[in-house]
C-alpha cells in the first residue's frame, strides 16, 4: 500500500525552491518534480523583492510548493551521540539549543539564532531549514578518517569523519564587507602618514641651500623630454588590485582555519590520522589555492564541486519523503 506522500509525488507536481544570501543578492533555484522526475529547473539572483514575488508566483502556479533554505550561524555544530549526557559532558547547554539526532550523531544549533531566523524568513513562507552539515553529509565517501571542508563565499565548514561517524565540526563565517572596507581604510591611513613623513624631511632639510643649488645642477644634467605622450606609464585598475588583496588574504583566512582545526581535532578530539581531505566548493575554485593548502598542510586535497542549491532542494524532497 502506497503512502500518501508516495502517490503525490507519483500524481502530482511539486515544486521545489531553494535560496541563501550571498552578499546583496539571494542566490535562487526553483524546480519542479512529477514521477520522481525534474520536469523544470530555473536558477537566478534575486534581491529580497524579486524573491518575494518569484516565491508567491510559485504558489500560485502550484500549491504544493515547498521553500527551503540553510543557516550559517556559528553556533552550531556536531556531536558523535544523541544523548544528552554527552552534550553535558561538552558544556553544552541543551535548554539553549535544539538537537537534530541522527543515525549515530546529532546536530545542534543555537535556539536564539533559530528562532531569529525564523522570523526573518516569514516573508519568504520558508518550510525548511537546514544546517550546511547536512550538504557535507550528502557528499560525503564510504572512507574513514576523512575531513571535509564547504567553502562558500559567505562561510567555511568543517566536519572530521572517524570510522564513518563525524566527530569534528567547526564553521567560520567570511566578512568581506569588512575587509573591503579595512583595506580602503588603510590604504587612506597609509597614504596619510606618508604626506607627513615627507613634509617632515622637507623642514628638516630646509636650511641646507647648497643641497638646492646641487639639485639645480642635477637637473641641467637629465635629457628633455620632448614629447610627455611618449612616456609609457602603466595603467593600474584600483578595483583588479584591490580584488587581488581580498583573494590573498581570503586564502590565507581559509588556510589558517583548516590548519588550526586540524590541530584541535588531533589535540582535543582524535589522534587518529587524517587520511583523505575533500574541499567542497561552490563557486569557482583557482588551481594554485588547492595547490597552497597541500603545500601547507603536506597532503593531497580532493576538490569537488557542488550545487548547493539543488543540495538544499534535495534535502527538502527527503523530508517530504520520510
């Protein structure tokens, strides 16, 4: 005998929309399924309003339309047990978090930064949130010992696997608006401080004349110009070099965080080795970063990536599914 879940997705169309910010824009993915089968797929970049409507013309077109979405509040995390006993012996405040258990692990996330969320998420008629420790759990391969990293443009997520079961987890969340910020901030400040020095070697060397009349016969001595347009001067875009410096110093955030969890991992949870390490990416990935964190950790890194999106949506169609 069927399940009246299993007939609808054998009778009827169901639509599924996933979302998450990324900077001021929300990154979208509608899909419609019948049959077990993907029938349509949009992806776009929407702001608020646009998603808003994009969200309510869905329903109108269908009432069986499920929104779903992902958290990446840093409290949040993973533990090796359901029990709450385990939680205790972690310092775990379990009156301040809700508990996801599942086969042999629990997610939990800080109730404060749910509920808020929540809120926030009304206007979007939100079903389904999930953490992004499920999306590595969705890719995650049949090997022990295993650490993998979800490097989005807004967070990065750590979870260490030890005979199949995570017992690891750490997230850091990217503030890029406060780095691009920084960086105009002390550019200014450094260019200040150089028109200061430089107005104080001109005093201090004012009341040396000779050294002016030196310079004169300095300048008898250099060719003219004649023509001030033949002069090549290299054109230099602020905003290339300024995209250079983010990505730099996003790397090396990105570096020191995978290396510092190996450390805590190795010193405050297992000792045993790390075997395979995979990079879960969704976005465009340079060749030469993968290649700087094995030439900092000596390992070899396994790059996938993934459609976080779809993962989401996937994730919403399981739920309906149990």
């Amino acid at each position: 005998m069927f399940k009246l879940n299993k007939l609808k997705t054998l009778f009827f169309k169901e639509t599924f929309i996933a979302f998450y910010k990324e900077n001021d824009n929300f990154l979208v993915q509608k899909k419609v399924v019948k049959n077990e089968k993907v029938i349509e797929e949009i992806n776009n970049s929407l702001n608020e309003e646009e998603l808003i409507e994009f969200i309510n013309k869905a329903f109108i077109e269908n009432t069986q339309t499920y929104i779903s979405t992902i958290i990446d509040s840093f409290n949040q995390g993973i533990v090796d047990s359901c029990s709450h006993t385990k939680y205790k012996e972690l310092g775990i405040n379990i009156d301040n978090i809700k508990i996801l258990c599942l086969d042999n692990y629990s997610i939990f996330i800080g109730l404060y930064e749910l509920n808020n969320y929540k809120k926030e998420l009304n206007k979007f008629k939100t079903d389904f949130i999930f953490s992004p420790y499920l999306i590595i759990d969705l890719h995650k391969k049949d090997k022990n010992n295993s650490l993998y990293m979800l490097l989005t443009n807004n967070f990065i997520i750590i979870t260490i696997y030890s005979k199949k079961t995570p017992v690891y987890s750490n997230i850091h969340q990217f503030k890029v608006e406060d780095i691009i910020q920084n960086e105009d901030e002390n550019n200014d400040t450094q260019f200040e401080e150089e028109s200061i020095d430089n107005d104080i070697d001109i005093i201090d060397d004012i009341d040396d004349i000779d050294d002016i009349e030196s310079l004169d016969d300095s300048l008898d001595d250099i060719d003219e110009i004649d023509d001030i347009d033949d002069v090549d001067i290299p054109n230099i875009d602020q905003k290339e070099v300024q995209e250079e410096i983010l990505t730099t110093k996003t790397e090396m955030e990105i570096i020191e965080f995978l290396k510092s969890s190996i450390k805590d991992y190795y010193e405050n949870y297992n000792s045993d080795f790390l075997e395979n390490i995979y990079l879960l990416y969704t976005d465009k990935l340079d060749d030469k970063f993968s290649q700087n964190i094995e030439n900092e950790i000596f390992m070899e890194i396994n790059t996938e990536k993934i459609d976080i999106l779809s993962d989401i949506n996937n994730l919403a169609l399981k739920e309906l599914s149990v």
